[in-house]
C-alpha cells in the first residue's frame, strides 16, 4: 500500500484492503490491522463504502 496513510488511498487501494482482509476472523483482521498500523474501523467503513457502490457501478455495466 502507499505510504501517504490510509487517508492519502485511493478507492482501488482501499477495496483491496476489504479484499484481502474479507474473511479474516475479529483476531485475525486485528493482528493483520496491528502489522499495517490500520485499524479495523477504517477497514469496516471501507467496506461498507464498497457495498453502496456495488449496485451503482452494476447498473452502469448494464447501461453499458
């Protein structure tokens, strides 16, 4: 990830954390957060960004 921090990110950059932190159980997602100086919070709230815009760029691939 850049070194700006999380809040320098761009999108692409922050969905790949949901990604790859997806199935990670609450002590694993905490370990991994502790080793990338994330927290679990930012990573939740990305992840919740990335579910609204699901059904947005869905209807866009349609439209074509």
């Amino acid at each position: 990830m850049p070194d700006a921090g999380p809040e320098g990110w761009s999108s692409r950059d922050k969905f790949a954390e949901v990604l790859e932190t997806a199935a990670l159980t609450d002590a694993d997602l905490a370990e991994y957060c502790r080793k990338c100086e994330l927290y679990s919070a930012q990573i939740a709230a990305w992840r919740s960004a990335s579910s609204r815009a699901a059904p947005v760029v869905g209807k866009q691939a349609e439209r074509g």
